[in-house]
C-alpha cells in the first residue's frame, strides 16, 4: 500500500514545522535573557546607569589588561585618574575647555560596550566576591 499524497505532503511538512517551532523558541529564549541582563539585572543587584548621581565616568582608556584612565566628572571639576588591580591614583584636573576638547574626540558608542564588558568580568570574578 502507498502512502497518499497528503500523507506525503504532511510527512515532510512535519520536520520542517518543528525546525520552526525550535527557532521560534530560541529566539524567545534570546528576548527574555536579553531583557532580564538589560533591565532586570541592573534592578536586582543594585547596579546604577552611570548618568546617575554627581559623579560621571566621561571616558575610559584600557592601557593594559588590569589597567585603565578614567576621565572623571565631579560636579563641575574633570580629573583623570589611573585604575591599577590594587590601586586607584589621582593624575591631574582638567580645565573644563580642555576636558570639552577631550570628550568631542570620544565616541559615544563606546561606553555601551565596556558597560557588558564589566558586566561579563563581575560574573567572571564570581559576583565581586
């Protein structure tokens, strides 16, 4: 006996529409990880964008692996300051049309990469423990 055309037909239509529902899936899957790291994460350990509050992170220079500048804003003043694995260092002050010179050079895109960056090493590190 053979197997009619619709049973063909439905036959290998099966595979393909649980590839589907797989995708459909995952990409779901995708969406809330997405979310919860974006908006959820931040809620839940505390975390503060950095446009919050009087002290602002301007720009950041990695130098080598554990070490970076920052550049700063605290109230009106902008410093630049040296990060090392053990130690914080104060460089120097900037004047402000000198610190305005400095931060039209750095692109605004970049702050959005460091901060998954930082995010990826806190979990790395085993929660800042």
């Amino acid at each position: 006996m053979t197997p009619t055309a619709a049973a063909q037909l439905s036959s290998i239509h099966m595979p393909l529409l649980e590839y589907i529902e797989v995708l459909i899936a995952l990409g779901a899957v995708l969406m809330i990880a997405y979310v919860t790291l974006r908006v959820g994460l931040p809620r839940v350990m505390g975390m503060r964008s950095s446009a919050a509050g009087p002290i602002r992170v301007l720009a950041r220079y990695p130098l080598e692996p554990k070490k970076t500048l920052y550049l700063v804003e605290t109230g009106s003043q902008v410093v630049l300051i040296a990060t090392s694995e053990n130690r914080v260092e104060y460089l120097t002050a900037l004047a402000p049309d000198n610190a305005a010179q400095v931060l039209a050079s750095v692109p605004r895109e970049q702050a959005e990469r460091k901060q998954f960056r930082q995010l990826l090493g806190w979990f790395q590190k085993g929660g800042g423990s």
